[in-house]
C-alpha cells in the first residue's frame, strides 16, 4: 500500500482523493489542512482520521510513503521547499509557484534530488488529449505549425478565503488557469515559446463582490498569442463566462498534412442537461479531401471522481508507478513546470503593457 499525505483539502484535494481511492494498492492516508470544514470532509473521502492543521505537523509524523501538494497556489512554492528536504516523491497541483522567481528557487534547491517532484498538469491525461497525442507522434499532421485552444467555460468556483479571486494569490487567471494551456502547446511544438502577447479583460464574473474590502482583479476573457523557437505558434481563446458550451475545451493542432482536433466536453454538473457526454477527436486530411471523426470513451466512474475528464486518474496511475519503481523522471518536471508559469506570467504582463514580451533567454 502506497499511502500518500495530501496538503491541502480543498476541492482539487478531494478530486485527487476520489482517483486515488480507485487505484488499487493506493490510499490518501493523512490530510492536513487549517480549514476544519475542508480537513472533516476529505478525511471522510480517504476514510482517515490522521487529520493535522498545518503541513509540518503531517510531516513530523513520517507517516506517509509520498506527499501530494494541494493547496491554494501561493504555499505551494513553500511548501515544496519544506518537502524537497524529505527524501519522498511529491506531486504538486499547477501552477508550480505563482512567480517564475520561485520555479527557479524550487529548480535549484531540487538539483541531485533522487525522489521525484511531478508537477500535476491534468490536461496532458484527457483521454482525448492523448489520443491526439499518439496521432501526432505518428505524423498525423505532419510537422505541427500551429496549435489552437480555445477554452469557454463556467466561472472560478468559490474557495475558501476567496483565495481565487486576487492575483497576488493565484499568480493570475493566464498562470492559474492557463498553466496548463501553455504546457500542452509546448508539449505539441516540442520548441520552447520566445514571444507572447495577450489582450484580456475583468468584463463580467466578479465585479461586484468585495472580500476584505478588495475587489477581484482577476482576468475573465483573453486572447494569447505564443510564438516558438520552430517558428510555430500557438493562439488561446480564453472565455470565463461561457458556462454550458456544448464543448469546453477545442484543441486543434494543424501541419501541412492534415488539422486534427479534440473536442472536450465540461463536467457534467455544468451542462445543459446535466448529463456527461464522450469527447471526439476529427482528423481532417489534406489530400483525401475527408474527415475522419472517432469518439473518445472515458469511463463514466471517472467522470464522477472528478471535473478534469477523467485525467486526475490517469495521471495520479502515472504517477504511482513512477513512486513503486523507486524513483526516476517525472513525466511533468520541474522545467516544465516552470515553463508553464512564465508563459503565463508573460501573458499576464503584456495584457496589463499592450505590449508583447520577449521570453528569449529565459529558460529554466
């Protein structure tokens, strides 16, 4: 039994506490989280009652084989830090910190590390999203040129402290969402981005609550435009106020032999219907003139576990057996963790500039 201390009992807490139940050999044994309400109910998802209010009373304990990072975004960059002094793997939620100052101190402090530190990228374990993946690796496309992502969905769900809803603590809604975005572009291009420009706005969700006295500065709506060192590029179209699309996510990817696309639905609870639909993957080919259209299956147990489309599973599967072959690199590293928040960091400081910002001698 691999057992695992969760910090951070939230709501991705939960989600990761639900995948995990359903691995075999696997058990979120110890949460530790200062939210009562918070601890009480993701204790009850991993049947425990090794609860802690704060990280250090869960890892004086020495109790758990591998720790999982789910807290607001802002402890994160802390709280690995405390963590890479263990000699147990960790895996932390995205964004990896909220400042690219704090990826770099984390990539240093975790030089000559044996344990791995996998940085939790959900998005890349769709099962639509692999299924693209696959058809790319065997030159469905051909070389890919560009990448489009566009995500219209349902507002940031409520947290506790509100903590979502200020930059100071997400890194901002082009890190803390777009994280993951920025990522499966690269991943894709299998170049590093060199030039990004943003155009966004706080148009809808949030004007009129006050927490604190403060009034939400996060983003609600943006287009990004990434330019890579191949020479690809790759575009988002960002939309926070879309709550029942018939798709939420749709990812396209095109060279000069075909455009391949996965289309994603959000969870079910934010349908239309309240119903849970398969996502679809569309190939089109140049020179045939067809289309060729396949229905990706998810099963229906792992569409509940979570709002991620059954990745938070997959990936958590991945993960674990990276943890029982006793170490080795993380399919999400560090540098790629990194990579996704200065991306988004950029695209944060160009929307706020109108200017573009140049990422070329960057790199982690």
């Amino acid at each position: 039994m691999i057992r695992y201390g969760l910090i951070g009992g939230g709501m991705m807490g939960q989600e990761h506490i639900r995948n995990i139940n359903l691995l075999e050999g696997a058990r979120v044994t110890a949460v530790a989280d200062p939210d009562e309400g918070m601890r009480r109910l993701s204790l009850a998802t991993a049947q425990s009652n090794r609860g802690y209010l704060t990280a250090e009373d869960l890892i004086a304990r020495e109790e758990v084989d591998a720790y999982l990072v789910a807290a607001p975004n802002d402890l994160h960059a802390g709280l690995v830090q405390r963590l890479l002094a263990t000699d147990k793997p960790i895996l932390v939620e995205k964004p990896l910190a909220t400042t690219t100052a704090d990826c770099r101190d984390l990539l240093n402090m975790a030089k000559g590390r044996r344990a791995p530190v996998w940085v939790a990228m959900e998005y890349r374990y769709m099962p639509p999203v692999q299924h693209m993946l696959a058809a790319l690796d065997q030159g469905a496309t051909g070389t890919p040129r560009m990448v489009s992502i566009r995500e219209h969905r349902f507002p940031f769900l409520p947290k506790v402290d509100a903590w979502n809803r200020f930059n100071a603590r997400t890194g901002g809604t082009l890190v803390e969402k777009c994280c993951h975005f920025w990522d499966l572009m690269r991943l894709i291009l299998r170049a590093d981005p060199v030039r990004v420009y943003a155009s966004a706005g706080i148009d809808v969700n949030h004007r009129d609550e006050r927490y604190y006295g403060a009034r939400p500065d996060i983003v609600d709506n943006a287009f990004v435009v990434v330019d890579f060192s191949n020479g690809a590029r790759g575009m988002l179209d960002l939309c926070m106020f879309a709550e029942g699309s018939h798709w939420q996510e749709q990812i396209a990817v095109t060279g000069e032999n075909a455009r391949i696309e996965a289309f994603i639905p959000g969870p079910a609870r934010f349908a239309p219907d309240g119903k849970p639909r398969e996502a679809e993957v569309v190939t089109s080919i140049r020179a045939l003139k067809e289309e060729v259209r396949e229905v990706v299956h998810t099963p229906p147990e792992l569409l509940i576990a979570g709002d991620h489309h059954g990745s938070t599973f997959y990936q958590h599967e991945r993960f674990l057996k990276l943890v029982r072959e006793g170490g080795g690199v993380p399919e999400v590293t560090l540098d790629d963790g990194y990579w996704s928040v200065l991306v988004g960091e950029a695209a944060e400081e160009s929307a706020r500039s109108g200017q573009a910002i140049d990422l070329r001698g960057r790199g982690a």
